[in-house]
C-alpha cells in the first residue's frame, strides 16, 4: 500500500501544491495556491482512471460503458479521493490559513481531496505521464477491485460474476415485475473453508443454485446458472 507522497525533484512544485489559498491570504509573498495545479490534476485523474478501468474491466472483463462510468465516479469523487490524501499524509502537510485550520480544514474532505488532486498534477508536471500512471494504479486499482469484486481474496484473480445478480433483477422486473429472492444456507464444512449453498427464486420458482465461499458469492453463482436458465448468457 502506498502511503506517502511521491518523491518530487523539484520541491517548489510540491510546496504550490500543498498550498491553499487561506495560507496566501495570511501570509505575504510571491507565492501561488494550489488551484490551477488542482485543475490539471483533475484531468489528469480523469485520463488516467479512464485508461485503468478500460484495461482491466472493459477488455479483461467486458464491463458496459455505464458500469465503466459508474465505477469511475465511485473512485474520483471527493470522499474517495480524501481517503487517499489522509492515506498518503497530506493532511498533516497541508499549508493553510489559521482560520482553515482552526476550522478543521486538516479533515476536511473538501481541501484534501483538491490539494490530492494538485499534487497528482504537480507529480505530473515534475516527471511525465509514465511515473504517474503507475502512482495512479497502486492506489486505485485495490479500492476498484473491491468495488467489482467483493468477494476475491486480496491478490487471487477476479472472479467473471460481475454484476450477475443486477442484470438478473433486471430480467426478473422487465418479465414479472419483481424482485428475485435468495436463500442461503449457513454454509457447511469447517470454518475456515465453509461452501454455501444459495438459492435464486422469482414467484416461488426457482431459476438458479449457486455455491462459493461466502454467501454474496453463491448468490452470484446462482443469479449466473439463472442467467443461463432464461437465456440471457
């Protein structure tokens, strides 16, 4: 896991970077905030997220433009992106005026998912394209993973049940206007390699039976044999 800010040759950049305009405000100088560089790493992000997504989820897993879409503004919007500014420290390094500070300006979501982005576009002005890319994936790719694959074991391939259980939903609304139900099973064998068992049922009938080794799993195996029960895959 990453967990500090990349090394910078040129320290200027880093120092515009971490600077918020209440620090200029209170403090004389020739000095620049932080915003523009908040604008070029915004796009920056916003490339280098796209390119990620569409390498790992679209050709290696065929997820849908939306889906892509969906995914990207899970992982750019502002609370993901402060957790990864609280994750690398920037919180602590950021400059600010004594009233942002004093008004929790260290925690606040706001200014530490800008001042992330200033520094992604500063890191990208002080290297290149190249040494970014691969910043930009060991940070992301984790977070998307869990988004997509909640139930994969940290570094184990993904799963290809992606999204299963919603495009049966949809099936199952668009024929009877209903949900489908699942059943599980508190699963069996010893604790530490447990296998359940679920169950997929629309009006009482049943169109799928899935297993795995977590109950979100079999239910996903369960929506696929569904899937292929209607047709569909």
């Amino acid at each position: 896991m990453i967990d500090k800010i990349p090394e910078f040759k040129n320290q200027e950049l880093l120092k515009q970077a971490l600077t918020h305009r209440s620090y200029l405000n209170e403090n004389s100088g020739d000095e620049e905030d932080n915003e523009s560089l908040e604008f070029l790493g915004d796009a920056v992000l916003g490339f280098l997220v796209g390119e990620l997504l569409y390498r790992r989820y679209k050709e290696e897993h065929d997820l849908k433009p939306k889906e892509l879409t969906r995914l990207r503004s899970l992982l750019v919007d502002e609370k993901q992106l402060a957790k990864f500014a609280l994750q690398l420290g920037i919180g602590e390094k950021m400059r600010l005026g004594k009233g942002a500070e004093k008004d929790g300006g260290r925690q606040n979501p706001a200014l530490l998912s800008d001042t992330f982005e200033a520094i992604i576009g500063a890191y990208f002005l002080d290297s290149n394209l190249t040494k970014v890319r691969p910043f930009v994936k060991r940070l992301f790719q984790p977070v998307a993973d869990d988004l997509i694959f909640p139930d994969s074991e940290e570094n184990s391939p993904p799963n290809d049940l992606v999204d299963t259980k919603g495009k049966f939903q949809q099936w199952a609304l668009a024929k009877f206007r209903e949900n489908p139900k699942y059943e599980s099973n508190d699963g069996e064998g010893p604790d530490h390699a447990k296998v359940f068992t679920a169950e997929v049922r629309v009006r009482g009938k049943l169109y799928g039976v899935g297993k795995g080794n977590r109950k979100q799993e079999a239910e996903k195996r369960a929506a696929e044999k569904a899937l292929k029960k209607v047709g569909l895959i």
